[in-house]
C-alpha cells in the first residue's frame, strides 16, 4: 500500500488514481486488493479518457441513477408500462443453447 494510501486509510477517505487500461490490464490483481482492501478508487482511462472505474464493494454514489429522480414520470407510465412487460419476456424467454438441449 501506498503511503498515500495509508494516510487516506487513517483519514477515512479514499484516494483516486487514474491507470491506462494497459496498466490496469497488467497490475489488475493488485489494483483490485488496494480497492478492496485499502478503499481506494481507481479510474481507467484509454487515450486519456475515462473508461471505467473500480470501486469498493461498499461504495455507494447517491444520486447517480435514474431511480433517484422523482416527479417526472408517473408510475402508470407507459414507458415503465413496456419496459415492466419487456423484463416479464425476458424472464420467461428460453434461450436457443437450451431449446437444443431440451430436444436432444
């Protein structure tokens, strides 16, 4: 761990660094035990642009989904209406590696 790292423990915050995905790719096994276990948050980027980031397992954004935002659709929606009934399909759908078995 870090020295910063090791501050940021004490502190009880998280420090964020930023990795090419290459970096990311070739030091994964130790990016992910500083996440876990040192509570830091790692951002990986490609050319400079962010691409994904890891964080711990307990860490929570609030406010980042869509579920938090309120008052612009109701819950009889129609949108929400398909979407309920696309998520019922799907639970119900049998995929094609299956069906073969099934036949055999």
């Amino acid at each position: 761990m870090t020295m910063m790292a090791k501050i940021a423990k004490r502190a009880g915050t998280t420090t964020s660094e930023q990795v090419s995905v290459a970096t990311a790719k070739n030091h994964l096994s130790e990016l992910l035990g500083r996440v876990a276990y040192g509570g830091e948050t790692v951002l990986i980027t490609r050319r400079g642009r962010p691409m994904a980031k890891l964080v711990p397992p307990d860490f929570v954004a609030a406010g980042d989904g869509l579920g938090d935002v309120k008052g612009w659709m109701d819950d009889d929606h129609p949108f929400l209406t398909a979407i309920h009934d696309i998520v019922a399909a799907r639970a119900r759908h049998l995929p094609r590696a299956l069906k073969r078995r099934r036949g055999r």
